[in-house]
C-alpha cells in the first residue's frame, strides 16, 4: 500500500526491537545480516547498516522524558556537522496516556504470555 501510494518500491527497513529478541539475546537486525534474504526481498539497506550510518556527521535519536536527544540535542550539531540524521519516535512526542498506556499492557501481556 505505502509502495502504491509512493509510486515506487521500497527498498530499505528499520529493525525494531522487540522483547523476543532481548529474551532471545538476539539483536535487531539479525535477520537482516543475510544476504541471500535481502536480495530476495530487494532490500538494498537496512537503517543500520555500516555503510549508511558512516554517511553522516551525526546521529541522533530521541529519547523519551527527560533526557529528550541522545547524545546531544540537535542544535548543538548543526554549526559543526554537513550531515545530520535525526531518528524520531512518535511515541516519544505523543501525549495520547491512553494510547501509551495500551501499548504498554500490550507489551506486557506479550512478555507474560512468551
């Protein structure tokens, strides 16, 4: 559907953690490290691979309350840095506590089930 409405194909994911894979002691990307599956599934890059996160001067992530940015807030960067990748995550900027509270029992009730 995402691919229809851009007009084109996807080529890139972003593994996400999940409690399975720190129970498993597996990390985020692991599936992604074969290559035969990525060919097979035209992904030409994965979020963090080496040769993308290489590409920029500076990444940062947001983190919820209260540290904000992880390592710096952006402003800090933008005199000293060309490239700057800033990953966002609308859970950290939403205020809906119902929204995040489900999300939180969902998360649980998995991890108790596992």
């Amino acid at each position: 559907m995402v691919e229809n409405k851009l007009g084109t194909k996807l080529r890139s994911v972003a593994s996400h953690g999940d409690f399975v894979n720190r129970n498993l002691k597996i990390i985020n990307n692991e599936i992604t490290k074969d290559d035969a599956l990525r060919e097979r599934l035209g992904i030409e890059v994965e979020a963090y691979d080496k040769i993308l996160m290489d590409s920029f001067d500076a990444y940062i992530s947001d983190r919820p309350y209260p540290m904000f940015w992880y390592p710096a807030n952006p402003i800090e960067f933008i005199n000293n840095c060309n490239i700057i990748c800033i990953m966002t995550h609308p859970r950290n900027w939403g205020r809906s506590v119902v929204s995040n509270i489900k999300q939180n029992l969902t998360r649980v009730l998995e991890e108790i089930s596992w």
